[in-house]
C-alpha cells in the first residue's frame, strides 16, 4: 500500500513538473518584459532623469535565463528514470542555480541620460558607469536610409580614452533629443554625421 503511494506521489510531482516546464517555456516569451523594466523602475528611476531605457540586451538575457532553466528541467524528465539518483538530483540543482547570474545581470543593465551625463550599466557590469556632458570628445550622428528614408538613427559618443557609447534610436530620446543637442552645444563637442551617406538596410 505504502509503496502504491509513494508510486502515485512521485507521479503526481512528475506531471506538476511537466507543467511547471511547459509554463517556464511560455513564460519566457512575455515575463522578461514586465519583470525587467518593474524592477529597474522600482530600483533605479530618479525624476532627474531625462529617460530610462533597458537594452534590448536585457530582455533576451532574462528570457534566455529561463529557458536555460526550462531545458534544465526537460533534461530532468527524460532521464530521470535512467539516471535516478541524488547526484544527477544534485548536478541539476547546480545547473540551475548557475542561471542566477543571467538574471541580476539582466535586470542591472540599462542606462539613462540626465543633465550630468550619460549613466551605463553593460550586461557585463553591476557597476553604473558615468559619461559626463564636459567629458566627451566627439560625437557622432549616425543615419540609416530604410526603404528610401533616411532618419537618425543612434548617437556614437567617443570619450579621450578612445572608448564609445552608443545610444540607439528610440521614442524616448526621440523626446529629449533637443536636450541632447543643447549639451552638445553648450560643452562644444565636435561633430560628424553621414547623413549624405547613411548606412543602407
């Protein structure tokens, strides 16, 4: 009888288990997107800035996190018969947990623009970097040309170190691109576009 329980018990964890996965594959499709910017919201928004952006970065390495974790648990169901045991239990757990890292490194990437400067925290980071306005060398306007229009399409900002920020085009900076160019004005930071040869997709 105990073991007829214990039967229809390991069951039962096995088609929840099923589901959970099934529900973890679905999930990743949407979940990145209202988790990601809610906690950077919540975390890092300030009224002094400008406009807050997530890399797009950030969501594929979220959503890419729990898919790892999905195929981890699929992985599971197919051999768990063959390899039943507390160390194939064990490497899987470790499996898993080594997903931790794609998931705090998505959520602390993004970056905003404000009166100072340029704020970035790379996928690669936990650290925010600064680029201030009175720091930047050259900047450079780059246009793209898509299906016979041509509009901006990102800022390249070099610093004297010789390293670059890129800012892509979106709808917020769209908004606050007239404060963009007030900076790059007031700080006199030279300039070069290709608006007369624009890069061609």
């Amino acid at each position: 009888m105990l073991l007829i329980k214990k039967k229809e018990s390991t069951e039962d964890n096995h088609v929840k288990l099923i589901a959970y996965t099934i529900i973890l594959y679905i999930c990743s499709i949407f979940v990145p997107f209202i988790v990601v910017p809610s906690y950077q919201s919540m975390v890092y928004y300030s009224r002094s800035q400008w406009f807050f952006s997530t890399p797009f970065s950030a969501y594929i390495t979220f959503m890419g996190g729990m898919i790892y974790i999905a195929v981890i648990l699929t992985l599971y169901l197919i051999f768990r018969q063959q390899w039943e045991g507390i160390w194939f239990k064990v490497v899987l757990g470790v499996m898993i947990l080594a997903s931790i890292p794609a998931f705090i490194l998505s959520v602390t990437n993004y970056y905003y623009l404000d009166n100072e400067g340029i704020h970035y925290n790379t996928l690669k980071s936990l650290k925010e970097k600064e680029y201030r306005w009175d720091h930047i060398s050259k900047v450079y306007i780059l246009y793209r040309n898509h299906q016979g229009t041509t509009s901006f399409y990102q800022y390249r900002f070099e610093m004297p170190d010789g390293s670059e920020i890129t800012i892509p085009s979106n709808d917020k900076l769209v908004e606050h691109k007239w404060r963009v160019e007030n900076k790059i004005k007031e700080n006199k930071i030279p300039t070069t576009d290709n608006f007369k040869d624009p890069i061609v997709d």
